[in-house]
C-alpha cells in the first residue's frame, strides 16, 4: 500500500492547527466543571478504546464547542501550552482525526509538537494514546521552536537553511524565547514570559472598563469583543508619548468604532477603539503598563537569553530571531524589537569600549527579526477567516501548493525518516 500524506497536528492552549479552531471540547458536564481548568486531570491517559459508550460520543470540539456552550460544558484541556487533562485530550484528537481530517491513522504517520521543557512523561502518555488507541503507523514529536525555525526559511537552497536562531512563540497562554543551534534547543537558556494573548484581551477589556464604554456590551460578550478588538485593530507604535500626542490632536482620524451584535438577542451595539489600539501589544515592550507582577520588557529577555547562551552560537542567534505564534502578528511588531534588541546590544558594545579604554572598535553585531510572511493577515487570509479553511476552498487548495508549504512538508518527510 502506498505512503498517505503524514499528517500535522500542533495543538495550541487557545487553537489547534489542524486547520484553524479552538482548542476547546464541549461534554455534557455539570456547570461546576466548567471553565478553563476543567475537571481534575486523571493520572494516565484515558484510553477511550476500551470504555465506549453513548455518552461518550455526545460532545464536540472546536467552534461546534464554543456553539453549543448553553447546553454543554466547555473545557479547555491545554493550559499553558501543557496537556491538563488527558481523557478530553483524547477525545479531542479523536473527532480531529476522524471527523474533520477524516483519515485513517493506521495510514499516516504523525507529526505532533510539544512545548519547550516538555516533561518526558507528557511525551511518554502522548505516544501511548497514539499508538495504542489509534494504532498509527509512526511518530515524531517536534519542539514547535525547531518547526518555527525550519518554517521562516528564505528558500530551498542548502545554504539558506539554518536551524540556529532564537525563536520567540507567543501564544494564547504561554510566550517563550527559545534560543536553538543547529536544530537542538539550549534548554538552559530558554525564559519564560508570563504575558501572551489572553493577558492582551484582558487588558483591553480593562481599559473599555475604565473608559466606561462597557455599558453598552453584554456581559457574556465582553471578552469576546476586547479580543476582536486586539486582533483587528491593534499595531505595534514606535514612540508610545508620541502616539498620544497624535490621538490627542486628530482622535476622529485615528479612533475607530468596533460594531457587533448580541449573540442571543439580536441587538446591535458599538463601542469606541481608541489608545487600547496601540496600547494592548505594547505591555510586550512596557509590561508595567498592565501589572506590577512581571516588569522585564521583551527585548531585555531576548538579550539575556542570548547572553545566556554558548558563546560561539550568540552571533547566529542574534543574526535569526524569528517570531511565532499569534500574539506576534501585530503589526511593525519585528521593527519595534528589533529597534530595541539592537538599541541594547549596540550599548553593551559602547560601554565595553569605554571601559577597556582600547583603541580597537567592534565592527557590531547584526541583528535580524524575521517575520515570517505567511502569519500576515493580508498574505494569508485564512488565519483570520477561518471558516474558509475548507479543503474544497479553492483559494485554501492553491495556497496549500505554495513553495513555503511545500518545504515544511519536505522538513516533516525528513522527521519521519530518521
């Protein structure tokens, strides 16, 4: 028989790539076990093989999940970037596979992706369920910083493809700077960040807060909109007094109105956008902004993550940073840190010529932020439209057969076959 496709599963805290749609899983549950942190998470996977039953195929996943969230509970079993719970991880590669995908998995192999510093026992339950509940032909799981790396390559050319860089993966839940050389992580070296997606939403919706304007949105809507807010019509400013000045002089050019309607009764209502616009993704740059708990800016963490790496490889680190997830999809997000990653390389340098009173000058240090062009949303409009991600699209078929998908699934056959 002949090879299937391999098939690409990277299951985020907020979406899962597999398409584009949340991570979230809708059972018939009590109101009690309801919300992000869902029910306890029993201490080895489920294996939903051998204890099916009626209930247990009355739930659904993704969009259908948040639908039918009136009747149902939803629960989100990825927190943090890290598997909660495994029973409705399980469940949820089920309908994945089955439903959407609708492959056979004894067909395919598969390639998953996992978090930096992933403990080998999530690893370990993970290639349990996959070969014992739905008995795939292989298995690679990849850190998403590696896949990020391989994905921001320029082109096909054996001398454009380099593993070394610094990846900085900031999603719904977790942001981490990931420096890697020649495709291993320097697990030593990698920071933590405690904002991403979800502390940006909370923060817009504190600021309509302030302002009063969440009088006219429904309370069940209110996060909803603060991150509609965030993903529409946010940017990344260069100088945050001189975007004030600009809003203060000219607001009815510069403030936008945000309209929607009530998901059950039908009314309609609005809200004014004004400095959450470029106020929400910059408490990446000045996170005193939003609370007093983490007051270290990104690029100060991108510098001491570097710092903290082997000598040899900071250069070819500082030369590739590359930004993933989408809490990195603002706009100018890349000039902004690298403006200011180089702002602090550039006096480090200084200050050491000062210091040594050496009359011999450092040439610098390059520093390159690459963005890769395919998390634009005006370049690939199906991350923003998801509904249209439909293997019968023809504008989704055409966009699959591009070059830069073509190399990822040529790095995935290269995976499976070491």
């Amino acid at each position: 028989m002949a090879l299937l496709a391999p098939i690409i599963c990277d299951n985020g805290t907020g979406y899962s790539k597999i398409g584009v749609f949340p991570t979230a899983i809708a059972t018939r549950a009590t109101a009690s076990t309801t919300g992000r942190g869902g029910p306890p998470p029993p201490s080895k996977p489920g294996h939903l093989a051998s204890k099916r039953g009626i209930e247990d195929l009355d739930f659904y996943i993704g969009d259908e999940a948040l639908a039918n969230s009136k009747t149902y509970g939803v629960h989100y079993p990825i927190r943090h970037g890290m598997i909660d719970n495994w029973d409705l991880m399980e469940r949820y590669w089920e309908q994945c596979i089955f439903k959407y995908l609708r492959a056979e998995p004894e067909d395919h192999y598969f390639l998953l992706t996992e978090p930096p510093l992933n403990a080998p026992e999530n690893r370990e339950n993970t290639a349990e369920i996959f070969f014992e509940s739905f008995n795939i032909k292989g298995l690679y799981i990849a850190v998403q910083a590696v896949l990020a790396l391989a994905a921001s390559w320029p082109s096909n050319k054996t001398q454009d493809r380099s593993l070394t860089g610094t990846v900085i993966d900031s999603g719904d839940g977790v942001t981490h700077v990931i420096p890697c050389a020649d495709g291993y992580v320097i697990g030593s070296a990698i920071k933590h960040i405690p904002i991403a997606g979800r502390d940006i939403s909370q923060f817009v919706l504190n600021l309509l807060r302030e302002r009063g304007d969440t009088a006219n949105i429904p309370p069940e809507d209110q996060l909803k909109v603060a991150s509609r807010i965030k993903e529409d019509y946010s940017y990344v400013c260069q100088d945050i007094v001189r975007e004030f000045r600009k809003y203060d002089a000219n607001p009815q050019d510069n403030f936008q109105r945000f309209e929607s309607v009530h998901t059950v009764t039908g009314r309609k209502y609005s809200v004014d956008v004004g400095y959450e616009r470029f106020l929400a993704p910059e408490i990446f740059f000045n996170p005193e902004i939003y609370s007093s708990d983490f007051l270290t800016p990104l690029p100060e963490i991108v510098d001491g993550v570097i710092q903290a790496s082997p000598i040899d490889v900071r250069r070819g680190l500082y030369k590739n940073i590359v930004l993933s997830g989408g809490s990195t999809m603002f706009d100018h997000f890349g000039q902004r840190l690298k403006r200011d990653l180089k702002n602090i390389v550039d006096q480090r340098i200084t200050n050491s010529e000062v210091t040594s009173n050496s009359t011999i000058r450092s040439t610098g240090v390059d520093v390159n932020v690459i963005s890769h062009k395919r998390q634009s949303p005006t370049s690939f409009p199906i991350v923003t439209q998801r509904q249209n991600m439909r293997k019968s699209d023809p504008a989704f078929v055409d966009d699959m057969r591009s070059s830069e998908v073509l190399l990822s699934v040529q790095l995935v056959e290269k995976f499976l076959c070491t």
